[in-house]
C-alpha cells in the first residue's frame, strides 16, 4: 500500500471511497510526512511498545506507528472509515481495527488482553470537541499509560501547559499537570491538512507522573474544586466555589479555607497552584458536611 503521508496517494484514496468528511467528527487528515515523523519520533515509539491509536481516520498515522510498534490498536469512530482502513492496512499484520467510540472502549481491559497490563503509548489525532473528554476519560480510568502524544488545536495544547495567572491556565491545565508533565512537540500550520482546519493546530506529549506531585485525600473531590474554582473566572475564588452546588460547604467554611492557606478573600482561582488547590480540597473535605 502506498504511504498516505503523501498527499496524492491520500486524495486517491478518499475519490476511491467516495469519503465525504464528517464536520461532527471533526475530521481533518495529516498530509505532510515530515510532521507524521516527528509524531512517531515524538512518541518514542519502539519495536517492544503497544500503541493505541485514537481517530485513525484513513489510517495515515497507523502505517507510521505499524512500522515502528510491535502492535497497534486503533479506535474509529465513523464506520464509513472502517472499509477504507481495511484497505489501507491490509498490508500491515500487527494492526487492529476497533469500530467504537474511544469514550466507551474500556482501555484497561485493552491493556490487560493486548499487553500483560503493561503500560502502553496512546497516539491521537483529536478534534476539538473532544479532546479534554478523551484526555481526563484515559488518565481517570487509571490505565497504566506510559505517555499520550496528541494532535491537538494549538490553543488547547497552550492550555494544558499553562502556569497560573496566564489566561490560558484553567482546570485543563491543572488536571493534565496533575497527571503528566506537558511539552508541546511541534506546532502545526492548517496546510498539513485535508482538508484545512481554520486554526493551528499542535503536537503535545503528555508523559504519565509516576506519582501525582502533589498528594491530596480525595482526587475526585480535588477536581471539583477546581472546575468550580474556573465555572465563573470573574467571580472570587470565595463566590465561585460557594455557587457550586457540589462543593457541600457554607460561604463562611470557604473563605475560613481561603484564610487558612494564607490567600486574601478577594483571590481568583486562577491565580492558585495545583498544590494550593490540593490544600483547598482537604481543608474543605475535613469541614462538617464537606
């Protein structure tokens, strides 16, 4: 089969199948080899690894990671694709093809069949709507992932390693580094796709902590906080976490936190670290009714 990098062998393929793209799937292929490459090389994809492939679209990326991984599982969503990647990867035996919604497969349960429950290398190429869902739903499953090298809108990928009082930090931000340390690979011009995104887009390597650097009591609680802390960035800290309706604790427990941590009454969320955050959570879990 010849490499879809190359962007006739790609048109070919799509006048072939009569693809028409998808606008709610988000689908935009790679055309340009050299940023496959660099995904490839990015992710440090090896002959010992098991790769997990999210949105293989026409299978572009899988022949990359076919040649460098001993094997490949690939997920799509869009069932008009599956036929084209029989095609594309009919060359390839170390592929797997899954029609299903990456949000439903179980990917510990991939880990365990596919790998000895080892930890493996997620690739993927996501579409903006998606991507935060798709991100949170592989590290809170507690899959042991090695490392998610991802294809993302580059304001996404700006967010996820954003520090505070930037404008770009936010609960992404915070949940990703609260899991991985972040660094953006390779930025991304729309003509490296087809068909072309409006944006730009970015490569970002998300590598797995091998423990969280921060400890808290209860992480689901810690990440309520935190979304409620960003639901309404003008308001205070104090106010935000107060018109939460899943953070159980009086206005008055809320700003005795604040005062405890050392942080004036008037404190956004924005402006508070991971490990200040991870302060808030416990002091307010240990309140009554917390």
């Amino acid at each position: 089969m010849a490499k879809l990098g190359n962007p006739q062998n790609t048109i070919e393929i799509l006048q072939k199948y009569d693809f028409h793209f998808q606008k709610r799937f988000g689908q935009n292929f790679l055309i340009d080899s050299h940023v496959l490459e660099k995904i490839v090389r990015a992710a440090e994809i090896t002959k010992e690894d098991f790769v997990l492939e999210i949105g293989p679209g026409i299978g572009t990326m899988t022949q990359y990671l076919a040649e460098a991984a001993r094997e490949v599982a690939a997920v799509e969503i869009d069932r008009n694709l599956i036929p084209v990647l029989a095609d594309t990867l009919h060359g390839y035996d170390n592929v797997t093809v899954i029609h299903n919604d990456i949000l439903k497969v179980d990917t510990c349960a991939l880990a365990r069949e596919r790998n000895g429950g080892r930890p493996f290398k997620v690739v993927a190429n996501l579409p903006y709507y998606i991507t935060t869902p798709v991100i949170m739903g592989l590290f809170e499953q507690k899959a042991p992932i090695d490392s998610i090298t991802v294809m993302v809108q580059k304001e996404v990928a700006d967010r996820m390693q954003a520090g505070p009082g930037t404008k770009d930090y936010g609960a992404l931000s915070l949940t990703v580094q609260y899991y991985a340390s972040a660094s953006i690979v390779a930025n991304v011009p729309p003509n490296c796709f087809i068909p072309r995104p409006k944006v730009g887009s970015a490569v970002i390597r998300l590598t797995r902590h091998e423990k969280p650097p921060v400890s808290c009591e209860d992480t689901e609680f810690l990440f309520r906080v935190i979304r409620a802390s960003f639901n309404q960035r003008r308001k205070t800290l104090i106010n935000g976490l107060n018109n939460a309706a899943d953070i159980p604790c009086t206005k008055e427990q809320i700003a005795g936190a604040v005062e405890a941590l050392g942080l004036g009454e008037t404190v956004r969320g924005e402006t508070l670290t991971l490990e200040q955050f991870a302060g808030l959570a416990d002091w307010l879990r240990r309140q009554p009714g917390g």
